[in-house]
C-alpha cells in the first residue's frame, strides 16, 4: 500500500503546464494552464482538510440578529475553490481523468449543483441563504473527511500511484537498455508537438484533430525520426486539453556517435511535423533550445551518472509521473515508448567476456 513518504513525494510533484505555442518557439501560458496548477493545489488542500478535524465554518448571527457564515483561512480556501476553480477546471480540461483528492471534491459537491455558485458570493448570504450554504459546505467536509479515509479511496490513490511509478521504473530500464545496448553515447531530444488547438497567432480559433488522427499523425512522425536519424529509442507521453487539443510530449534518443547538433535536429524533427506532417496546423517547441540549470537532454555519455540521473529523475518524470494530478481519459495508455524486439532482449543475457558496467542513475 502507499506509505506516507511516497505520497508526499507525489503530492510535491509539478503537474505539466499546458501553452499555446508561437512558430518562432515561444510559449504562452493559458487559462488550462492555471487550471492544470489549480489541480495540484486543491488536491494537496483536499489532503490537509480530510486529515485534520478542525471546524472551518461556523454560522454567526451580528447585531441585527441576522445569520452570515464565518470561515477560517482553510474554509475560505475551500469555499474558493468550489466557486472558481473546480468550473474552471471542468471548462477547459474536459476529458480527463483527476487526482484522486480532487475527485473526491468533485464527488462531494457533485449532488449539490448550485453550491458553485453560492461558494462565488458566499459573503454576501444572510438569514436562510446563509444557513443553507453553512448546511451544504459542512456536508461536503463532512464527506471529504469520511470517504478520505475508506478502503475504496485509498485503494484508488495507491493504484495511481503503482500506475506512476511502474510507468517511471519502465522508463528508467528503457534507457538503461538503450546505453548498455544499442549506444553507449546518446543525443537526447526534447520535443513538444502539438496537433491543434489554438496558437498564439490566432487566439480563440480551435483547431484540433480527432484522438485516431492524432495518433496516425504521431506515429507517422515516429516513422519519419527513425528513417531520417539512427535512433536508438524514444518515449511520449499524451495529453488533452480544450485549448491546446491533443499534443504529445516526446524524448528521442539519437545514436551520439552519429549525431552530434540536438538544437539543429529537433528542429528538422518540429519542422517536418509541423509543416508536413500536420500540414502547418501543428506546432512544436524545442526543449534543447532551452537553457536548463539541470539539463538532462543533449549529448549524454554511458558513464555521465549526473547526467543520466537529471534525466531520469527529472526529463523522464515530466513524461510518467505527471499523471498523478491528470490524465488524458479518452484512451487506455497515455505514456509509451520504442519496443524492444525480443532478439534485443536476449543480448541483456551475459554470453561471455567482460560486460559494460552498468549505470544506475
């Protein structure tokens, strides 16, 4: 089951922010993308309320006898997210599938339609309407902190979090296999390709493209990236949003010994993507153009255990692990990465002679 540690490492997790994308490699942040943030933020307030059991409301009368609601710092917060911040998310991240405290929200309020709007100017409710409301949020508190701690829930929350963490371990035994096996020196590219949605040029103009194109249109760029460049491997994961429709965030690892410029590379990658793939509906933004404090892409030796470490506890994290707080719900897998044949595999089996030393970042 999860331990506390592992769930605090989780809860401390960065969502992946959702832009609008400009073709000169500019990105824009958007109204998903605060809606994405709001996710982790009103899970983690969620998690503080089912644990406590401090009273956040209380129903007071002032000198004209007449009853208002009075909330504490946390109740406010609660009270501020039902009103903003759960419609918001319900906008503009449609068809995805939550947090499993921020679902446990969505359930409580759920049977209550109107509660969203009461919570918008709850400070203005006296007399009935205040006792109503004071009703209706102490019932939700009073769910959230009952089914917070049901073996139903918690089961939830820990299959997320195997799902995460098998995706992560998956991953990290991906590239291990990939420098012990095909390259001992990789170009690690990071690109963002977006289908549709809108852009930066053409705010409030959606443009997107259905699941199955989607997908036809990535594995198309997979096809092109393996005949075009010697790539030892690649993972991506997907992701969904009203205004950035269906985009794919994508790590491609090219033979090092071959290859040697990933800025230049993964914009012939974004280019035939955009301009051919998509045929220029599409977008995309290069990582490696990035300058990274911590920079786990670019040219990455067999024996780089700092490198090889930023990458998998930071590039490849991004790619599995953001699934905790969102995932896209209209498909089964969200997270993939290259096969591996299985005549690949059995070179795994030592046959002799002094093997390469495996890294273990």
């Amino acid at each position: 089951m999860l331990s506390l540690d592992h769930l605090d490492d989780l809860m401390a997790i960065e969502p992946s922010p959702r832009y609008l994308i400009a073709v000169s490699n500019i990105r824009e942040r958007t109204h998903e993308s605060d809606a994405v943030l709001s996710i982790k933020t009103t899970a983690n307030l969620i998690r503080a309320i089912s644990k406590s059991t401090d009273v956040l409301f209380t129903l007071k009368r002032g000198r004209n006898g007449v009853s208002f609601i009075n909330a504490t710092h946390i109740g406010k917060r609660l009270i501020d997210t039902i009103g903003r911040d759960l419609p918001r998310v319900e906008e503009y991240l449609a068809g995805n599938g939550f947090n499993t405290y921020y679902r446990l929200l969505q359930s409580a309020t759920q049977p209550v339609p109107d509660i969203h709007e009461r919570a918008r100017y709850y400070t203005a409710l006296i007399g009935d309407e205040a006792a109503l409301f004071y009703k209706q949020i102490t019932d939700v508190v009073e769910q959230l902190r009952a089914e917070s701690k049901t073996d139903r829930f918690l089961s939830d929350l820990d299959a997320r979090r195997r799902q995460c963490q098998a995706n992560h371990q998956s991953a990290k035994d991906y590239i291990n296999f990939i420098f012990d096996h095909r390259a001992s020196k990789n170009l690690a590219v990071r690109i963002d390709l977006v289908t549709g949605g809108e852009t930066a040029e053409s705010r409030g103009i959606t443009n997107s493209v259905s699941l199955d194109q989607a997908k036809v249109e990535f594995n198309r760029f997979i096809r092109f990236a393996r005949k075009r460049f010697p790539v030892t491997g690649w993972m991506a994961s997907l992701e969904y949003g009203v205004k950035t429709g269906y985009h794919y965030h994508v790590l491609i690892f090219l033979n090092g010994h071959m290859c040697v410029n990933d800025i230049n590379n993964c914009r012939i990658l974004g280019e035939h993507w955009s301009q051919l793939i998509t045929e220029g509906r599409g977008r995309y933004y290069n990582c490696n153009a990035n300058s990274y404090i911590q920079r786990g892409i670019g040219m990455i030796s067999h024996y780089d255990s700092d490198k090889r470490r930023i990458l998998v506890d930071h590039v490849v994290s991004y790619l599995t692990k953001t699934d905790f707080w969102i995932k896209f719900a209209g498909t089964g897998r969200t997270f993939n990465k290259g096969p591996v044949p299985e005549e690949e595999r059995n070179r795994m089996i030592p046959k002799g002679g002094r093997p390469r030393k495996t890294v273990n970042p």
